[in-house]
C-alpha cells in the first residue's frame, strides 16, 4: 500500500508492540499539529476521532516499518496479533456503530449516499495485507514448532509444557487463525460496501 500521508522512517517510533497504537497516534498526532495535549491518545480519541482511517493507516505504516526493521528468522508473532487486534478493534466498533445508525435513523444500508472509511482503498488494502501476513506467519510457525503448535492448548497444561513454552505457542497459534478469520471477514464485508457504493 502507499501511504497517502508521507511519513518518514524517524517519525515511525514504535518502541514494541504493545506500544503499536499508542505510538501510532502520537506520529498521527504530529503530523496533525495536535501536540500539545500531555495525554496524546486520551487527546486523539476526544478530539480527532474522524481520523481514524488515518490512524490505522498509521497504524499499518507503523508496523511494516517495525516488521522491515526486523533481522531475517525475528518473530513476528506479537508484531502481527498486535497489528490485527487495533484493526479489527476499530473495523468492529465501526460496525456496531453503523448498526445502531442504521437502526436509529433508517438508513439504507443497501443503498450508501457516500463511501463508508472502512471500505476505502487504503483499508481494504491493509486487511489484505494483515490477512495475507498473518496466513504466513501461520505457516512459519508450524514449520519452525512443528504440527503440534496447531494442536488446541491443554485445558489442563502440565508444568513442563508451561515452562518450555509450548502452550503459549498454541495459544498464539489459535489466536492468529481466529484473527485470520475476522479479516477474511471484514474483508468481505468491507468490499461489499465498496460494491454497494459503486452502484449507486
């Protein structure tokens, strides 16, 4: 994807995954101009909160720039359940919302006055990636673990599989494949909307 919003290397900051989003809005907060605020993220869900498509797509520029920054064999586990979770976090509160709109003021859903964010081709575009990296990542965690890594987590783990690490991969495992699903989703739904627009 290209990044409508031009952002250099030095502005992407994130420090670790767990810091992905917050990170994300104080780069889009930057390049807002909005800066002033000691609580960024507070600030950004207050005050710029229309600029969510933007966001994820920092959000996106964010992580390809720490996934490039990685060494060859790095684990990409916790980059890309992180990465999926802002957006299907956002992609699902987007939905609900429509929902309860749609129910409220009668709008025809089958018949949009205007293309919906989510189903713009930046969005579209980077839960295809998302989609299509969490499908490799999956792969590379089976050949790197072996078969047993796609094996569902012991409800009741013994101390030696907790301790070598084996449950956690699992874990990880069942949870990059149940976010491949809500892509494959959103994906679809997303490019109906798309489709919808485009008729009218």
């Amino acid at each position: 994807m290209t990044c409508r919003y031009r952002l250099t290397l030095s502005q992407l900051h994130s420090r670790s995954p767990k810091s992905l989003l917050a990170d994300s809005i104080q780069t889009l907060m930057q390049t807002l101009g909005s800066t002033g605020d000691e609580d960024v993220v507070r600030s950004f869900f207050r005050k710029q909160v229309l600029h969510i498509d933007r966001l994820l797509e920092t959000v996106y520029t964010t992580f390809q720039a720490a996934v490039n920054a990685t060494g060859p064999g790095a684990d990409l586990t916790a980059w890309v359940l992180e990465a999926n979770r802002i957006f299907l976090l956002a992609i699902r509160a987007a939905s609900q919302l429509r929902l309860h709109e749609t129910e409220t003021y009668q709008v025809d859903k089958l018949h949009p006055m205007a293309e919906l964010w989510t189903a713009s081709d930046g969005i579209i575009g980077d839960l295809d990636s998302l989609y299509g990296a969490t499908q490799r990542l999956i792969k590379d965690r089976t050949r790197t673990y072996g078969s047993a890594v796609d094996e569902p987590p012991p409800a009741h783990p013994s101390a030696a599989a907790v301790a070598s690490g084996a449950v956690a991969a699992q874990k990880d495992q069942a949870l990059l494949k149940h976010q491949m699903a809500h892509l494959a989703a959103a994906l679809c739904d997303n490019m109906e909307d798309k489709l919808r627009t485009s008729a009218t």
